[in-house]
C-alpha cells in the first residue's frame, strides 16, 4: 500500500479477514467494512479503490454444505458509502481438476482511473466451465460493462488484456477498451502479467508450445513481442527499467512429480531492460513490489 504499510488476507477458522499491517510498530488492523467476510473459494480476492472508499471482494455467499460439493461458488460483493450490494455470482464450484499453468485464478483490479474493475473467477461455475463467463467488468458504480470467458487480466490505462481462447489449445491475448472484444496475440498463452505503471508495457510468462517458461516483454501500443529470458517466470517490476523474475529449471517425470515441464527454483534475479544484464536478488520468492514501475 506504501512504504510504511501492507495489506493482505488472513484466513480464521470459519472466515477471511482483510488485515493492514504498519511496517514501522508492527500493528495490525482489521480492516472494516467488511473486516471478516465468508471465506472465498480460491481464497479472498479484493481490490480497494484509488480514494480508499468503494471495496471490491469475492467471496462466498453460504457456507460450504455440511453433505459437501457441489458447494456455493463466489459472488461479486462492493461495498462503498456505508452499503454493500451482490452484483453478481460466478456459479457452483464444480467437481473437476487443475492443470499447472491452467489460468486458474480469483482476482478483482481497479483500472488505473478506477472508473471500473475487472472481477475474475474461473474456480466458480458450472459443470460446463465453458458457460461460466468468468470475466465480469463494472462500472465504479456497479453497472455491468463486460461478461465473457477469460482470465489473467491486466490493465494498461483503460484497455483490459487478458487471457481468452481459456477453452482452446493454444489460448491467445485478448483486449478490450469499452467496444467489442478483439484478439491481439494469437497462439499464445500467458501467465502472471505485470504492467510497468505509466507506460504500456507488460511483462508475462509463456506457457505453451513457443516456449514453456519464458518471459516476454509484450508493448501494448506498438502490439510486439519481445523474448526477456527463458527458463523465467513470474515477473514484476521494480522499476520501468529492471524487471524481478524468478528462476525455473527442467523437471521431468518420474524424477519431479509437479504437473509442468519446469519447477521454480529458490533463487530471484533482477533483469535490466537497458543492458539486458541479470543480477542475483538476497531473496528466493517476493509476493509483490513497492512502489510499482
């Protein structure tokens, strides 16, 4: 949140709490509203406005039947002045798998304007996933904009990128700017997009048959690509210059026992756009930077 304060979810035994921490005395706050809230499938995700005021979550509804699934899937809750309205419910958790590098995800984001946010949950739906739109985006007020089958997203200004093609191999980019839907990278399929605040760039990884664990520099403006590193994931900025990335290495069955053709290590490095050099980072695995870019 800034120099002297993070925040973040901290699951009780029958709720999720939205916890500040202050840095410098080692406070804690619950935060209210809503302070506890149902515990979410795939976990509590939310999303404050720029001014503070209007929140964003997903979470259930019910609890999860006694008898078991199929169980209550998220709803998208907003809370602002003093009232909190359901605007919309994802379905029922559905009884199916999980691939490595799937898109699976729940998320709420702000655009930078806050205008609007996008709210993700691909957990949520219905026996047939296909049917669960599960990328909803509202006005700041409430108004829905956007329903459609997608996941990963990431704002650059006040266009939407994400993931679409969820239900085809390969998956391709997709982008929205309030018009129609239209597709901008085909045949390929990202994961952890981060976006270099101010500018349209965005750094993602690659997983799929152009490149399984690569991080690619994607310039929204002039729609090109740019291949950073491989055997690389998860990206984030530390400036608009220096990306942080982590490191992966081979893994193949029966030696490695994880779903995916390569495994993080516990080493980070920080990559400079400008000399292209690479730098071992003192951590092994970071959650998120301050500030961004």
């Amino acid at each position: 949140m800034s120099a002297t304060e993070i925040e973040y979810t901290r699951g009780t035994t029958a709720s999720t709490q939205i916890v500040r921490r202050d840095l410098m005395t080692g406070g804690e706050q619950v935060i209210r509203p809503p302070g506890e809230v149902p515990s979410g499938f795939g976990g509590l995700a939310y999303a404050w406005s720029r001014d503070g005021k209007t929140l964003v979550y997903l979470a259930s509804v019910d609890p999860i039947p006694a008898s078991g699934c199929p169980c209550p899937g998220n709803s998208i809750h907003l809370v602002s002045g003093g009232t909190e309205r359901v605007l919309g419910y994802f379905g029922e958790i559905p009884g199916r798998g999980f691939s490595a590098h799937g898109g699976d995800q729940v998320t709420a984001l702000f655009s930078p304007s806050g205008s609007k946010f996008v709210a993700v949950d691909t957990i949520s739906g219905s026996a047939q996933i296909a049917e669960a739109k599960s990328l909803r985006v509202y006005s700041f007020d409430g108004r829905p904009l956007l329903e459609t089958n997608g996941t990963l997203p990431v704002w650059v200004g006040e266009t939407l990128l994400f993931r679409g093609c969820r239900f085809e191999n390969p998956a391709c980019v997709k982008r929205w700017d309030g018009g129609s839907v239209t597709t901008v990278l085909s045949a390929v399929q990202w994961d952890d997009p981060a976006i270099s605040v101010g500018t349209q760039l965005v750094a993602f990884s690659r997983w799929d048959g152009g490149c399984l664990g690569c991080v690619v520099l994607y310039d929204a403006g002039a729609n090109t690509t740019k291949n950073l590193g491989t055997l690389r994931s998860r990206p984030m900025w530390a400036s608009r210059t220096v990306i942080w990335w982590s490191e992966e290495e081979r893994c193949d069955y029966p030696s490695c026992l994880a779903p995916a053709p390569t495994v993080p290590t516990d080493r980070m490095y920080a990559y400079d756009l400008n000399s292209g050099s690479e730098t071992l980072l003192p951590v092994s695995f970071a959650y998120d930077v301050w500030p961004r870019g």
